[in-house]
C-alpha cells in the first residue's frame, strides 16, 4: 500500500510516498511565518495551501498514484475561513504567538477547572485563546478552526479535526475526548459551529486534488505523529523532535494523567477504536532560534556551524531560550531571551553554542519532569528532526542529559507516523505493532561528561532562567 503522508509545519511542509513502511519518494516545500511585534506571529493561508498542493503534487509525480493521503498538522495554528467558498477570512495564527495572553489572564479564575478537564495549562499556546482572540478582535463571519480542518476541507470538502490535534484546544474533556460545553462558553466559542472529532485511522473522505479519488485517512498533530513512529507506547519511553520548536512527549498508555510539574497532558491517538494518551512539553523555539541567530548575521552557515558545535566548549557563557516566551514547565509567556556570562572574550562561536546548548538545557528539564509526573523514568531518550543530523548537537544533548540518546533513522518521523494510521485505517489485520514495529537507531549517544559536570552546567544554568523569569515584566 501506497500513501502519500503530507507533514504540513511551521517552517515547511514535507510530502512523502511511503509503501508499506518504506519511503519511495520525497518533496519539499518551503513556508516562511512572519514573526511580527509584541510576540505576534503569523502565517498565509494561500501559501500553506499552496505547500501542500505543490510537495504533494511533486511527491506523487514520482511514483504516478497512491492509495491514500494522510495529513499531519501543527496543532495550535489557527484561523477563521468561510465554510461555503473555503476561502481565508484570517491570517493564521501560527501556535508561537503570544497575543492571548491578556485573554487568558482574564480567565485566570478558570484556570484551574480548565486544566482538570483538558490536562493543558492555560496559555496563548494552545488554539482556543487564539480562536477566541479572532472573534474578539477580527471577525464574527465563518468558522474559526484549527488549521487542519481548514487544509481537509480543502482536500476533501469534510469539515473535521483529529482526536490529538482537538485535544491541543483547552475545550477538548480529555478523558471523554468530546468537545466541552461548558469550557467553549468561557473562551466565548459556546455558538460556534465545531469540526467533528474523528479518529486518527478514520477515513474521513476521499479527495481527487492529486489525480483519481483516494481515501484521505491518517490524520494527527505533528508530534504525537512522531510518537506513534517512534513507537512509544509504553510508559518511561519518551521522544524529542528538533524541528522549529523542540518538544518532548512520553506515553501515559491509556491513563490520561495529568502533570503535577507543568507538563501537558493530551491524546496520544486513537487507533482501533482505543485512545491512548501522552504528557509533553515544548520548546518554543529550536530550529527558529537558529534562524534567528543567522539574520543576525552570527550564523551563514547552520549545517557547519552546528558540525563546528564543540561539545566540551566552555560552559560560562548561559543563554535562556526564551525568545517566544517560556513554556513547560514555566508557563512564561511574557518571558524574554537572555545571555549571561557574556564578555569582550566572548566569541561568535561562543554566542552559537550557548544557545544551543540552552535549547538542550530545557529538553532536560522536560525530560526529568516526565519521568517525575508518569513514575517511570526516561532512561534513553528517542530523537527525531533535522538537528538530529548534528553528532556535536546530539553529543551535546546525551551530556546534559546523562542517558543515552537514540537517533530515528529518518528525520521524517511525523509523516511516517501518520502514513502509520492511514495503513490501520485501511487494513483491517494489521496491528499497531505491525506498521511502527521495532526499528534500529541511525545513531546512539552515551555521555562523556561526568554526571558533576552536567549537574554544575544544569545549576548555573537554571539560575540563569530564574533570573530571567523574575526581570520579566
């Protein structure tokens, strides 16, 4: 079987042919968001679309056809759209903006009945704010949804959302994984006309925009994508995917438990009619902070310089990856990015590896906390994206981290998951187990850093971040 697995992100959107478990073809295309004042960031409708057509149209042209489309989604971006013509009433509001925050502290007497029915923080991240700062402030007409039921009505005219990606919302109950009435009338979406909530192997359609009809089927928010190809299921296993952002998840099995240190908890997937949950935290920025750092003019050449990283480089200079707020486990939107230790000394490379290595601090924060919140520690952490490709960057990652880090072996794992749900959904004797089954690392790390070493950099570092956070306004 053949499906064409569309991975629509923040910074791209990448199609693949993937023939029972295999990858026969490949494309890409590029998506610029526009990062705007006061923590705004925003993206074009058309041009998301246009991604998607054009990777998935160039994909399929090297094979000639497919069984079916899957479709992974960013999860938190969102819009309003015109339900009877498909066309964008909005700009989308890409998951990183922050422009919420001042609705959400409004419902701050909420906050924690909120986190108890959906087991998420309340935050500008996640897609009701958002939503509900549209119709606040840009318009009443259409509908405002998540992104992905936007892209599937295009591709197929349904108006849906998957499981994963509706629990992302802050109006999703997490343990009936039905929308909330109650929580909508906070946020003021109580009138609002919803995407069905559908499973992650449903077939929700069939779409003829790359050729002759084919079922589209496979749907899922980018990470818990990830997830499922990496075939964490079992609690204590865990993965980071370095892509824009950095983010981690663990398998909760099919317990929704919620965090005690400030984690999210959300739907892993539901295939086969079970629904299997997760607990996550994220990186703001991972791959973005990179960019940022080459408009600068500090970074010409990401792929040298991150192969230039010097994992045993001095350590003094500390930098809190807070350049689109904090998140997990801080939950600080308003937070600002900082560097300490900085000097006449310090160099360009010096700039580039602390940031770096900050980014890497935060992962391992996340990682404890999940080990903390499900009782089963991480003991090897699996990792997916296109930083993973750096041995300096990953090096990096297993010394902090003081466990080893296993590399997948293709930096597309959120297609490869949803290419996953698609061949459930369609081929009723397969397992789970059949279409993630085992896989064997590209590469493992083991630390080289004594455990000292890492506890003192972690010190300094967490410091530094207590101190950023208390200078925030």
């Amino acid at each position: 079987m053949r499906v064409l697995a569309i991975d629509q992100g923040t910074s791209g959107t990448k199609a693949l042919v993937v023939e029972d478990g295999v990858v026969v073809a490949s494309a890409t295309q590029q998506v610029r968001p526009q990062y705007l004042a006061d923590g705004r960031v925003e993206q074009d409708p058309a041009e998301l679309l246009e991604s998607v057509l054009s990777a998935g149209s160039q994909a399929l042209a090297q094979v000639g056809s497919v069984d079916a489309v899957a479709l992974a989604n960013q999860g938190e971006t969102v819009l309003a759209w015109d339900r009877s013509t498909g066309a964008p009433l909005t700009t989308a509001i890409v998951w990183q903006d922050s422009r919420a925050a001042d609705l959400c502290a409004e419902l701050s007497p909420y906050a924690a009945r909120i986190a108890e029915r959906t087991g998420l923080v309340l935050d500008p991240y996640f897609s009701a704010p958002k939503q509900a700062w549209i119709r606040r402030h840009l318009t009443r007409e259409g509908v405002v949804t998540t992104t992905d039921s936007w892209l599937l009505h295009a591709l197929s005219g349904e108006f849906v959302t998957d499981v994963t990606t509706a629990s992302r919302s802050l109006v999703l109950d997490l343990d009936t994984a039905q929308w909330a009435p109650d929580l909508l009338g906070h946020f003021g979406l109580g009138d609002e006309e919803l995407p069905r909530v559908v499973a992650c192997d449903e077939v929700i359609g069939s779409t003829s925009v790359f050729g002759a009809p084919v079922p589209v089927v496979g749907l899922m928010v980018d990470q818990q994508a990830a997830l499922l190809a990496q075939d964490c299921r079992v609690v204590g296993e865990a993965k980071c995917t370095y892509g824009t952002g950095a983010f981690v998840l663990g398998s909760t099995g099919t317990t929704p438990t919620r965090s005690l240190h400030g984690l999210t908890a959300s739907v892993a997937a539901r295939l086969r009619g079970s629904t299997t949950y997760c607990l996550d935290g994220q990186v703001f920025t991972a791959g973005s902070a990179l960019r940022w750092l080459g408009e600068l003019g500090l970074l010409s050449d990401p792929a040298t310089a991150l192969a230039g990283l010097d994992p045993n480089s001095d350590q003094s200079l500390l930098f809190v990856p807070a350049l689109a707020g904090l998140g997990a486990p801080w939950w600080k939107p308003d937070a600002a990015a900082s560097f300490v230790g900085l000097t006449l000394a310090t160099s360009r490379a010096d700039v580039v590896t602390a940031v770096v290595r900050g980014i890497l601090a935060q992962i391992v924060d996340l990682v404890g906390v999940l080990g903390a919140d499900s009782g089963a520690p991480v003991d090897v952490l699996r990792v997916d994206g296109g930083l993973t490709g750096s041995a300096a960057l990953m090096q990096m990652q297993t010394d902090l981290l003081q466990a080893p880090v296993q590399v997948y072996p293709s930096p597309d794992a959120t297609a490869l998951g949803v290419a996953a749900a698609a061949r459930i959904g369609l081929e009723s004797t397969l397992s789970v187990s059949d279409v993630v089954g085992r896989w064997t690392p590209a590469a493992t790390y083991e630390p080289r850093w004594s455990r000292e070493r890492a506890d003192e950099y972690l010190g300094n570092w967490r410091a530094a971040v207590t101190a950023s956070i208390g200078a925030s306004p």
